[in-house]
C-alpha cells in the first residue's frame, strides 16, 4: 500500500477522492469511515492529503 499510496499522491488531482476496502493507507488519515472489520471502507480527500505534503516537503 505504500508504494500505491505514493504513485496516488503524485498523480491524483486535488479534488480526487480515494476509497480503500478492507486494508487502509497507513499513513494516511481518512476524510470519512464506514462499517467495521472486513466489511470496513475508507475514504480519503486528496485535497486534504496534498497541503500536507507541501508543508513537509518545504
């Protein structure tokens, strides 16, 4: 997931919205959940993800 993680945040656009199944991107923070254990969904706002970045990256 990491190296997906990585390839996403460089080449998604802000307004992008990922959502993850069952395994979640470990260093990133979701914008919104839903369910538990197997059944569990995340979602995660690029728009969100990416100021983040540009803060740890200058």
């Amino acid at each position: 997931m990491e190296v997906l993680g990585r390839k996403l945040e460089k080449e998604l656009p802000d307004e992008a919205r990922v959502i993850a199944c069952r395994f979640p991107f470990p260093d990133w923070t979701p914008t919104a959940t839903e369910g538990e254990g197997l059944d569990q969904t995340w979602a995660y706002d690029m728009n969100e993800k990416k100021p983040l970045l540009t803060m740890i990256v200058k």
